[in-house]
C-alpha cells in the first residue's frame, strides 16, 4: 500500500488530517478498529488478485476469510 492508499482508508474509516492534526468522528478506539478493518480487507483482496493470476483457487478462500471477521 502507498501513502495515498493509507490516506484514502484513513479517511474512510473517519479519520481527517488537517494542519497537522488529527480528527477522528468517532472515538479513537472505533476510528482505529474501522481503520484496522479496512487494511485487512484491502490486503486480503490485494493477495486474492494475485492467487485470482495463476487461477489458484486459494484466491476464494481468502475472500471467504473477510466474511468472517
């Protein structure tokens, strides 16, 4: 993941960065576990496209492990 990545799941989870600062609409504790959420998802759905390449069928497994959290 890049740093605008990082970003954009930051800001999607409710957290906003402005003159230095940090703002979060919900307490810490839920903007972190919404962020923590969001990172799994995207790395599990970055490792699913690779399997997704050389038709592995671990690619659907990985997916499935998302619908459990």
């Amino acid at each position: 993941m890049n740093k605008e990545e990082i970003i954009k799941l930051a800001k999607e989870s409710g957290c906003e960065i402005r003159n230095g600062h940090i703002y979060h609409e919900f307490s810490l504790d839920q903007m972190l576990k919404r962020f923590a959420k969001l990172v799994a998802e995207n790395e599990r759905e970055a490792c699913a496209k690779i399997c997704d390449k050389y038709n592995n069928l671990s690619a659907y497994e990985i997916r499935q492990r998302g619908q459990h959290d």
